[in-house]
C-alpha cells in the first residue's frame, strides 16, 4: 500500500500526470478493501500543494552526507550535490575511451615522459594507466597498472590490448607492495575513496555509503599512501589523487617521509585546495576530483 500510496503521489507531483487518472489508475491497483483509503489519501495529495521537508530530502542525499558537503564546501555545496544530480556529459579520448574530463587531468598531470617506468597503484580499469602508457609503435612510458581486485585487473588487461598500451596489468595489493624500493620514476595513486564526487557516476552510491566507510577508507589511504612512497626514485614524483571532494581523503593525510609538497600547478583546470588541488563537478562540468603532487628528495 506504501508502494502504491508513493507511486500515487509521484505521479501527482512530478510526472504531470491528469489528477483525476492518477488517482484512478493507482486506486485500481490497490486492494479492495484499501481502495476508499488510497483514494481518501491521493486526492488530499492532489490538493496539497507539495512542501518538502527539508533541503536534503529535495535534493535526494542522506543528511549525513548533506551536512558534511555542506560543511567541507559552503556556497559551493548546493551547487555541487544539484550537479551530481545530473547526468554527467561523456567525454571521450582520441583513443576513443571513454572517461571524465577531470580524470584524464589526473593522468596528464603525472607527466609521464617517453622512456619513464610509471606505477599506477589502483589502476582497474586502468583509465589512466591507458592514458598515461606509451603506444605501439610511439614513444612514450612504460606503466606497470596494479590492483588488489584479480577480476578488476582483468578488465585492465582488456583495455590494454584493445589499445595497445605498453601497460602491464599486475594483481598487487597496494598496501604490502612486491615491488622495489625507489624503483619507479613516478607513481600515480589513484585510491579508493568515498566517491562524493562523482555521485552522478553512480546514482545509488550515496544511499550505500556511510559515515564509518569513510573512516575505514582514510586509513587504507594512509596506508597506501606510504607504501606509494617508498616505491618512487629519489627525485621523482607521486601523485595522490581521489573523486572525493572531502578533506579527511585528501588534504588531511600527513606527508609521507622523505617526499615534499610540489606545489607546480598540475594540468587541467584546478584551483588550489590546501596544499592540494581541487575541481568541484559545476566548475566545469567533470567529476569533483582532489589531487595534491609530491616529489621524492633527492
Ligand atoms: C578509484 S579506483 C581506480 C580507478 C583507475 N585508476 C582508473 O582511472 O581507471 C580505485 C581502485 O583501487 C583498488 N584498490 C582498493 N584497495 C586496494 C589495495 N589495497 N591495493 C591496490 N588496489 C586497491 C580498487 O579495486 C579500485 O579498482
């Protein structure tokens, strides 16, 4: 009845249905001895002018993360959850894979050089592995796409083969690495995180996530983070990058030793967030994204 009772009143409100057949239709499908009750309710419905009871129900986000967004980001933050509540546009590469905007920033922003061993640490699919990889037969680096997910790594591999990228998938959990200290000349983590930024990827994503996931997520950062550290050359650079817009996944992690802050200005459309940067989805109509690049003291 519940079910019916909604689908009554979503077609009053929002799908301009006649009220007279929205009552009609919804009414017939109810019980028969509910009938006179689901007609008593939806008609007071069709009367009522509509009163949402609050910013976050209108919105259609759990007040938790409502609240949250809305203290990390301020005037920013209606703007924000009103544009994860639109389709994002498709943006698709000169190789023809398909990836948002501000993702392929990320990639380009670790200036992977012709000639360069590049580990990308969370790389399923491997959207910026592909993107950061040398071609068949251009030249270009040589990325190594690790992930912990052996069915994740697979679609990497699919990737890689239908674009000839010199990228070798690797099954590796990322916060016990089996590579070499000081081995890469770059290292792209792309970690796993709350996804806050790109909620409109994934429209059901805010209803499963939690407070406590974020927590448990901060410290797998942490943790992958440090090992991504060791992993880079001296001289050579990291970049930490995450499709969440909140500080605790990005800004708040403590610098691992031995790297430095490079505070170059990464490629792509990005403003200052800390010493990190930020690009919120109704800027320029990408996924929100944090990245914050660090080089590796000589
Ligand atoms: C944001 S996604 C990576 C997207 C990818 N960089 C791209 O551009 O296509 C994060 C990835 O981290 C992986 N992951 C989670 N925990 C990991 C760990 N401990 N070690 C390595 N990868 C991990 C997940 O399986 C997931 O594929």
């Amino acid at each position: 009845m519940r079910t019916l009772l909604r689908l009554g009143a979503y077609q009053l409100h929002f799908a301009g249905v006649r009220p007279h057949a929205a009552v009609a239709e919804t009414v017939a499908l109810a019980p028969k001895r509910l009938r006179a009750f689901a007609n008593a309710i939806l008609r007071n419905v069709s009367r009522t002018a509509m009163v949402w009871p609050d910013r976050a129900t209108e919105l259609s986000y759990p007040q938790w993360m409502f609240d949250l967004l809305t203290a990390e980001l301020g005037d920013d933050a209606l703007p924000v959850m009103q544009r994860m509540n639109e389709p994002p546009p498709v943006s698709v590469r000169d190789d023809g894979y398909v990836q948002d905007r501000a993702s392929q920033w990320v990639a380009a922003s670790v200036g992977a050089a012709p000639g360069e061993r590049v580990l990308d640490m969370c790389a399923a699919p491997g959207g910026k592995a592909t993107a950061m990889a040398a071609r068949e037969g251009a030249d270009g680096a040589f990325v190594v796409a690790a992930d912990v997910a052996a069915q994740r790594v697979h679609l990497i591999g699919s990737n890689v083969a239908r674009l000839s990228a010199a990228v070798a998938p690797v099954v590796a959990d990322g916060t016990s690495s089996p590579f070499v200290a000081g081995s890469f000349d770059r290292v792209l983590l792309d970690a796993p995180c709350s996804g806050l930024g790109a909620l409109r990827r994934r429209p059901d994503a805010r209803w499963r996530i939690t407070a406590p996931d974020i927590d448990n997520l901060v410290l797998l950062q942490g943790a992958l983070l440090n090992q991504a550290a060791t992993l880079v050359r001296p001289g050579g650079a990291l970049v930490y990058s995450v499709c969440t817009l909140t500080a605790a996944e990005s800004i708040n992690h403590t610098v691992p030793d031995g790297l430095d802050v490079d505070t170059a200005e990464p490629t792509g459309a990005w403003e200052p967030f800390a010493h990190g940067w930020r690009v919120l989805p109704h800027h320029h109509d990408t996924d929100g994204m944090v990245l914050i690049r660090y080089r590796r003291r000589s």
